[in-house]
C-alpha cells in the first residue's frame, strides 16, 4: 500500500469514526436536547411504564459511555495523524494502532450497550414495539430524504 492510500485510509476511518461518535452524541445530548429530553419524548410516544422508563435511562446511559470512550480514543487519532504525515517515514503501524483504538474501545463496551437494548426492547409490548418500528421508518426516510438532495 503506498502512502497516500495508507492516508486516505487512516483519514476515512477517523472521520467514519468521528461520525459514528456524532450520531451517538446528538442522540444522547447535544442538537436533540440531551438524553433526558429524549427519554422524556419516547416516554411520551411509547407511553412508557416506571419500569420501561429506567430500562430506557439505562440504554441512554450506556450509549453515553460508549459514545465517550470511542470520542476519547479517536482524538488521540485526529490529533496524531498530523504528527504521522509530518514525520520523515509514515509509522504504519502506530497509525494502526490508532485506529484501532476506538474500535476496541467500541467492543469493550458492545457486550453492556447490546445487553441494555435487549432489555428495553424486549419489554415493550408488541403496541410499543411496532409504534417505534413506525417512527424510526420515519425517520430513515427524513434522513434519507435530506442525504439524497446533494
């Protein structure tokens, strides 16, 4: 691999990654209001019970700590790679490294993130379950919409 496919490479991972950080972010706080807000509107859509509400707190703070520990790790990336394309020879290797950190930080945290989404979804009624199936196809096509108007 030459080197500026080896930088194309490392520069589309970082921002694949820095995205993947963003959307968890809107989700849990940011341009949406925070967690709490979205808690508070599903909690309303789906008329959630007591018990559904602290399964979903639970979702919402899993997202938020893995959204930080991929956020963390890719940092140390977007602030590296200008060192890596500075420096004489490319270190491959580092640069690999470093990518791979956010991933590994991603699946550390997969296993609590997978666990506390089974547990919320699997306690919604069959109701629930299909008005939030309804909405996120909404959703997909607002986004899809607005990502297709280029």
């Amino acid at each position: 691999m030459n080197k500026k496919t080896l930088i194309a490479a490392v520069t589309a991972t970082a921002i694949g990654l820095g995205t993947l950080g963003a959307g968890a972010s809107a989700w849990t706080k940011g341009r949406h209001g925070g967690g709490e807000r979205m808690i508070h509107r599903v909690t309303e859509l789906l008329s959630l019970n007591e018990g559904q509400v602290v399964t979903l707190q639970a979702l919402q703070a899993e997202v938020a700590e893995t959204r930080e520990l991929v956020r963390g790790a890719n940092s140390e990336l977007m602030n590296n790679l200008t060192e890596f394309t500075r420096a004489n020879t490319f270190d491959q290797q580092a640069a690999l490294d470093q990518i791979n950190e956010p991933l590994t930080a991603l699946q550390s945290n997969a296993p609590e993130l997978v666990n506390a989404a089974a547990v919320f979804f699997d306690g919604l009624s069959a109701e629930q379950k299909t008005t939030l199936k309804d909405r996120l196809e909404k959703m997909q096509e607002r986004h899809a919409k607005r990502n297709n108007k280029g």
